[in-house]
C-alpha cells in the first residue's frame, strides 16, 4: 500500500529517481491531453476554479494521468491527500482510512482519497464507501481501466460524476518527448522513422513511452537507431501504424461497419489490426458472434453456427492455428446476405412487453392444471394445431386488450425470403379460417 498520508506534491524527485517520476507535472497546466478536463471549460477546471470538489471517477487507459491528476487536484484546492490501492489493500486499511479522515475533518481539513484500480474492490467493499462519501468525510476519487456501468455500484456511480481520460495521442506523446529530451539535455538517438514507430508502440500510454525513452538514453549508440534498431534494442516489437491511430473502441466499430457493409477485404484487415495488436481473440469472437444475430439473422442461420464453430475451433487449437478458423468466420459473416430483421423484431417486442404490462393471454391456450381453472375456463376451445388442416389452426394468441402486433418482418434477402413466403402462407390460411 502506498504511503497513505504523503503530501499531494511530494518534494522534487532525485535525479536517480525513473524519469517518468521526475517529469510528473507539477500543475493542472502541465498535464497534457487531457485538455477536455483539465482546461478553462472542463469539469476538472471549473471545479477548482471554484474551489470546491465532488466525487469523481476517472476512467481510462493506463498511463494517461490519473494518479497524476488526483495529487494535482488535492494540491490545487487544498486538501489533504490520501491514496490507497484496490489490488494491495482490504477492510482494515480503508477503515484506518476513513478513520483518520475523520479526526483531520473535525480539525478542519478535509479528505480527498485517490482509490486505484478500483473496480477491484468487491460491491460489499464498495458500498462501504457509501456513507463517507455522503457525508463529507472524503471526497473520493477512484481511479479505473474497465466500464464502471459494469464494475462499480449503481450507488456509487450515482454520488460521483464519471470523468474519462483519453488515450494519449501522437502530440501529446510528443510533448512528452520532449520534456523527456529537455530534462536529459539531448535528443533521442532515433531517425524520424523510428521516433514515430517509439510514439506508435506506446499505444497512448504516456508512462510507458517514458520508460522507453529512458531506455534509449540509458545506451550510448553510435548513430541514431532506425525502425529495425529500435525495436532490435527494446526487444519489443514495434507495429506500424497509422499516425491516427484509432483505439480499441475504434477498430471493432470499423470491423462491425466493415462486415455490415460486405467488405469482405475491409474486414480482415481490421480483423488483422486487432490481432496483431494483442486484442484477446475470445472478445473478438464475442463481437463476430453478436453479429452473426445482429446483422445477418436467419438471412442465412448458419452464420450463427459458423462463429460459435470457429469459438470451439479456437479453444481447441489456440494461438496461432485457431486464428484460422476466425478468420474463416469473419468471411463468412461478411459475404453473407445481412438482415437486421431478428434485431428490430427484439427491439420493437421488448419496447411493446414494457408498454404493455401484464395483460393476460387468451384463456384459451393456458394450462389448467387444477379444476378451479378448468371451471374459469383455462383451456377451453384451444386447437391443437397437429390436428387441423395443414397443422395449422389459425387462432389469435394476443391478449383481448392488446390485438395482433407485427414486430418481425424478414428481409427478401437469403433464407429469410423463404421465410417470408412461409408467413405470408400462414397468413392467407389465418384469413380464410377467419371468415378474412
């Protein structure tokens, strides 16, 4: 556990100390890319140019300053400042926690706790928050790398406003470079090439691209390294990307869009980008599986088996064999006539379901398993289809109150017109048995 009570700006660090240690800003103005918060209009901003805090959660990459921006926030409308880690701390350390906040509230000062990773902290943990929080004993700020709708208490996301950080991009890692390159009176030994390549690898990691840098000033090299030298030395290896590099959000945006837009070409290569980057493949078939349901349907039903298929081609292979196998899915679904008919039908019953209530069915096709139901008439007249002409009976199975409602309507596309001449059958045998 960190030194729970140290100063929010500790004291200038030693020049033995990390040299992301030693460029940590020392004011909000410092803090690069995260203008969107830290500037004039962001909510970081308006609240210590009034003076007063309120609860927070930061949520965003690692390395992107969140640690960093908690310090500089306790410091900057002042408060004393106490940190605390999800992965190395329990009960007992959050109850001393709040313990000593509350004997500096009473003297007069107040709390701001910094909780890293805390999505780490059970919902029992979390809501042991709760009642500090509300009144006044701390003003919290955790810190996360995951979705806090799905991480944190509903109660604690109701009493902290949810501010995201992003990742760092190419020229604030390259503000950072230079700071670095400033500090250690020297350029980097790297051609332009290799510079945009180092900025490229750390992913918007801004104290992951320090530490590199202090690798690359730790060497003496006779002359500037190249793309190839560069990731020979850091042992590391170094994609190419795009200097607007899009994210992890992006890039599966792009395959869904890709896929929805039977780009087979397109959608391998975004399909590659996530790959290559180290994107777990299981997330990946989750995505293609949603898809399967969401954009192609019963256009062609095997869509579904082939991504559930390549899912157990995977676990079964593993890296790199089974990524053949999703490779051959993400074709499939991209080559495959789409219909977004089952999800519009999902969307339009579910909306009716809440609209509707808890209107009773016909009493005809309910069971009656008692005689008090048979007596009020549970099952009374129902036809069994199997029975009728052609197994269909024709009968109307909507609540009295509600009335037949439409929410599926396939697409003349693939199988789904198939489907649409099956339903158009039933409904001109439904007329006729209907006096229609």
């Amino acid at each position: 556990m960190a030194d729970l009570f140290a100063p929010a700006l500790a004291a200038t660090p030693p020049e033995t100390a990390p040299l992301a240690d030693r460029l940590r800003p020392r004011s909000l103005a410092d803090v690069v890319g995260q203008e969107h918060l830290t500037g004039p209009d962001g909510a970081i901003g308006r609240m210590v140019a009034a003076g007063r805090l309120s609860s927070m959660i930061f949520w965003g990459p690692p390395g992107t300053g969140k640690t960093t921006i908690s310090r500089l926030l306790a410091d900057a409308v002042g408060l004393r400042f106490a940190a605390v880690s999800a992965v190395f701390s329990g009960v007992a350390d959050l109850k001393k926690i709040f313990a000593e906040a509350r004997e500096h509230a009473r003297m007069g000062t107040r709390t701001l706790l910094f909780v890293d990773e805390i999505h780490r902290f059970n919902r029992a943990q979390q809501d042991g928050f709760l009642p500090y929080v509300e009144d006044g004993t701390v003003i919290l700020v955790g810190a996360t790398t995951e979705n806090p709708s799905f991480e944190l208490n509903a109660a604690l996301l109701s009493r902290a406003q949810v501010l995201i950080l992003n990742r760092l991009d190419a020229k604030a890692l390259e503000t950072l470079l230079a700071r670095a390159e400033e500090a250690e009176g020297r350029p980097l030994p790297l051609t332009a090439e290799a510079r945009a390549a180092l900025v490229a690898s750390a992913d918007g990691d801004g104290r992951f691209l320090l530490n590199q840098a202090e690798t690359l000033f730790s060497v003496d090299l006779p002359e500037p390294l190249d793309p190839a030298g560069l990731a020979g030395l850091l042992h590391r290896r170094v994609a190419v990307y795009d200097k607007d590099r899009e994210g992890h959000y992006n890039l599966i945006s792009a395959l869904h869009k890709s896929l929805r837009g039977s780009d087979p070409q397109a959608a391998l290569y975004y399909l590659a980008r996530m790959l290559t980057a180290g994107e777990e493949p299981l997330y990946v078939l989750r995505r293609l599986v949603r898809f399967a349901s969401e954009d192609v349907g019963l256009a062609d039903p095997q869509a579904l088996v082939q991504c559930l298929a390549a899912k157990d081609a995977y676990d079964f292979l593993g890296s790199p064999e089974g990524e053949l196998a999703i490779v051959q899915a993400c074709l499939y679904l991209a080559t495959a006539p789409k219909s977004n008919a089952a999800y519009a039908a999902q969307k339009a019953a579910f909306r009716s379901a809440k609209e509707t209530g808890s209107l009773m069915p016909p009493k005809s096709i309910l069971n009656a398993p008692t005689r008090l139901m048979k007596d009020v008439g549970y099952g009374k007249n129902y036809a069994y289809d199997h029975d009728t002409a052609d197994a269909f009976s024709g009968a109307d199975y909507w609540p009295e109150e509600m009335g037949p409602q439409t929410y599926y309507a396939p697409s003349p596309r693939g199988f789904e017109a198939k489907i649409a001449e099956r339903l158009a059958y039933w409904e001109r045998l439904r007329r006729e048995r209907n006096g229609g």
